[in-house]
C-alpha cells in the first residue's frame, strides 16, 4: 500500500509540473490550443538571414497566426519581438542554446525542425531524441517545451517515442513528414499526397494518447497546406505547424494572405464541428 501511495505520489508531481509548465505558456498560446485552432509560423531552424526571419515574423503578426518559430538565437529573438507581437518559439537540437534564447524572451523551446539534416544524411534515433530531452529539462526544467518525433522511424516506433517523451514531461508533441512525401499529382490530391505522412503520425499518436488518457497537445507540422490543415485537426491535433508554403515566398503582402488562408480553414474547422 505505501509502495503504491508513493507511485501515486510521484504521478500526481509530475502532472503538477506539466500543468505548471504550460501554464507559463502566453494566454493566447493556451487558449488557441484548447480551441483546437493555433497556427504556428516556421521560419527554418537554420535560418539566420536576419531579414527573412523579420519578414516572417511580421508576415506572421498581419496575417493572425498565434505563434512564430524561428532558429535559436538570442539576436533573432529580440528581433523578431521587436517586429511581431507574437510569443516566440526556439528550435534546435543543441540544448545548450536555448539557454540565452529563453533569456532573450522565448515563450516556448522545441527539440525539432530536423529537415535540414535529413538533406545532410543525419537521422534522429529514438534514444537520441529522449536523450536530448533530459538534457533540455535539466538546463530548463520549467521552461514550456516542444518536441518532434522524427518521421524517419515507423509509425509504431513514433507512437512508443510520443509516450516516452510525455513521461519526460515534454508539453507538447509534434509530428512531421513533409520531406519524406513525394506527391504523384498537382493541385489539391497533390497536397493531400503531401501531408500523409505527417497526418498519419498524428492520427496513431492521437488514438494512444487517448487509450492512456494522456491530456498532451499535438501540433501537425511539415507537409500542410490550407486544403489540410483543417485534416491534422480531425486527426487530432490541437496545433497545426506550416514552413515552405510560408517561407519560401519572398514578399510580404504573399506571405500575410496565405497566413490569413491557413487561419481561417482552422476556424472553419471549428465552426464546423460545433455544427455538428
């Protein structure tokens, strides 16, 4: 009995930490995620270009996404916060980093945005990933955090890595799977082609979180478009990540309406299901 009492003891204090830790998160952040409507921004964990990260990060504040994700670096930060009003997230695979990038005014950090070194040959294994999330929460340990499950591994293997990181008390779980995608058609199949891989994680990773009662925000990342966003929601997402159909545009009028595009299928979602 005193055995058991302790397990639970231990269950409830991680489950406080969890809850504290979101709770750092802005008020915008939280509620968009339990609206099951937020929009995040990707500018390119290895984009430094000053500029670009500026013509994101205000594209991202005129066309009404919640949340902008650029490389960990403190200069981009004060910059990007200069330029945007919304909560900044971090990406980056070396933990160490976050450290005066949450000094500079991160809301949020996140071990991810791995494509750049899939196009190098470097892959993330499963103990790699759990390894770099000790190590995150041990230089950061309240700090709200976001991690990737690398969608170079199985589905079942993602799902596995999913329930290890939430018991490493990471705040949300993002799935990817863009650049493994090759779409056959164009036009609308072909961004359904696109966002399979990572809509697939999302939906197998939603359906264990569910048999485990496992209460963790997933946010869909990599392959989306306007025409899928809406989907990553129904696979059970509460987030939804978007980079290259942003990013890759070069002026800001171009970037501010697809944002706009991409926000309103979210909201559309919502209404919808209320519909119903």
């Amino acid at each position: 009995m005193h055995c058991f009492t302790k397990t639970m003891s231990q269950s409830g204090n991680k489950f406080i930490k969890k809850m504290s830790q979101i709770n750092l998160l802005p008020q915008t952040i939280k509620q968009e995620l339990r609206s099951k409507s937020l929009l995040k921004v990707i500018s390119g964990l290895n984009n430094y270009e000053l500029q670009s990260v500026k013509l994101i990060s205000e594209a991202s504040s005129l066309g009404g996404a919640d949340l902008v994700d650029i490389a960990c670096d403190p200069e981009l930060v004060e910059s990007a916060m200069k330029i945007s009003s919304l909560p900044i997230c971090v990406s980056s695979v070396e933990p160490k980093r976050f450290i005066d990038s949450v000094k500079a005014g991160a809301s949020l950090i996140e071990i991810g945005n791995y494509d750049t070194f899939y196009a190098n040959g470097i892959t993330f294994s499963d103990q790699k990933v759990l390894n770099l999330t000790k190590e995150v929460r041990d230089l950061l340990p309240k700090m709200p955090l976001s991690v990737t499950v690398p969608h170079t591994m199985p589905i079942d293997k993602q799902v596995d890595l999913a329930i290890k990181l939430v018991e490493e008390d990471v705040n949300i779980i993002q799935t990817e799977g863009g650049t493994s995608s090759n779409p056959y058609s164009s036009g609308i199949q072909g961004f359904f082609e696109k966002s399979v891989p990572t809509l697939a994680a999302t939906y197998a990773i939603n359906q264990e979180f569910k048999k485990k009662s496992i209460d963790i925000p997933i946010m869909s990342a990599s392959g989306l478009s306007e025409v899928t966003c809406p989907l990553a929601i129904s696979c059970g997402a509460s987030a939804v990540g978007v980079g290259s159909v942003v990013n890759k545009l070069d002026d800001l009028i171009s970037m501010i309406a697809v944002i706009r595009s991409l926000k309103e299928s979210l909201k559309s979602t919502i209404i919808r299901e209320k519909i119903s």
